[in-house]
C-alpha cells in the first residue's frame, strides 16, 4: 500500500530562520498532508540544564555559551521542541500518532568543536568590544575543558533525538 509521505528535518531550526513559526509550520505540514497519509517528523529533545556529571556539564555549558553569544550578535538562536508539545500541536490538527522513537544523542570532539567553533563565528557580532574580549577568554576556557575531556575523546551520552510517525486519517 503506498502513502503520501510529508516529512521534515530538524523542527528547532525555524526558530533560527522563521521566529515564533513553528506552530504555523506544524499546521501547514498537517494541512499538506494527504487524508490516509504519513507525517514523518525528526526533533531534537531539549536537553537538561541540571546534570550530574562532568561532561554532561560542559556540553551544557557550551551550548548555553553559544546561544548567548547568538543573542549578544542580535541573532536568534536555535530552539528545540519536545518530542510531546510537537505532538500535542499535531494532535491538535486531527493527525494520529502511530510510532514514535529515541534515539540517544552521541557526543564527540568533533561536534563539541563545532559548536564552539560556530560560536567564535558568532562572537564578532558582539558589537560590544570589550565584551567580546571577555567572551573571547571564555570561548578559551571552554576549549581547555574540551581538550581535557577523556569522555569526549570516547564520546558520551548526552540528549535524545526523537522520530516521530503520524497519519492523517481518510475523510
């Protein structure tokens, strides 16, 4: 049996280029969708600001720097959307839940140094010099946590991503 499929990548990303669209994104995608179709939805769930252990920690602290440096720039940054408010809002427009799955977030040098070398591209829209100066030493701090991380360099557990499987029902 085939099925219209509607799907779309990375939901917290229209913060960044679309502000405060994500519930007009959510129902154009539901509206779009064929009766008896699929609607097939990647996210990223929020990660904890609270957490127990030391990588954990850094990687809050990284992103917690890059989104303030994003703001200090004039920029919005990037907000996930949970897995349950995205499928309350579908919900909402007579979409049917299906499946769903986690999928646990793998942390590693390489995307840790992505985030901070993304966040040096932001720090120079700091209009504010001496500001920028002081995020500057920061940003290095930062970088000699990572440097000293055996966790990162093996990869760590850290955060969820999530798939989720909704249908439209016929007439």
């Amino acid at each position: 049996m085939l099925y219209w499929l509607t799907t779309c990548r990375r939901l917290g990303a229209v913060e960044y280029f679309a502000p405060y669209f994500q519930v007009g994104l959510l129902k154009r995608l539901a509206r779009v969708t064929r009766p008896g179709g699929l609607l097939i939805l990647l996210g990223r769930e929020p990660e904890e600001l609270q957490v127990d252990d030391e990588t954990s920690q850094l990687a809050v602290d990284i992103q917690c720097f890059r989104d303030s440096v994003i703001l200090l720039g004039r920029k919005r940054p990037y907000r996930e959307m949970p897995r349950r408010w995205v499928a309350e809002q579908l919900w909402q427009q007579g979409l049917q839940l299906e499946g769903g799955r986690r999928f646990p977030r793998r942390l590693d040098l390489e995307k840790v140094e992505r985030n901070l070398a993304w966040a040096e591209e932001e720090l120079e829209r700091v209009p504010d010099l001496e500001l920028r100066n002081q995020l500057s030493r920061h940003l290095d701090r930062l970088r000699a946590r990572v440097a000293a991380s055996a966790s990162l360099r093996k990869g760590h557990t850290f955060g969820e991503d999530y798939g989720l499987i909704l249908r439209k029902p016929k007439g």
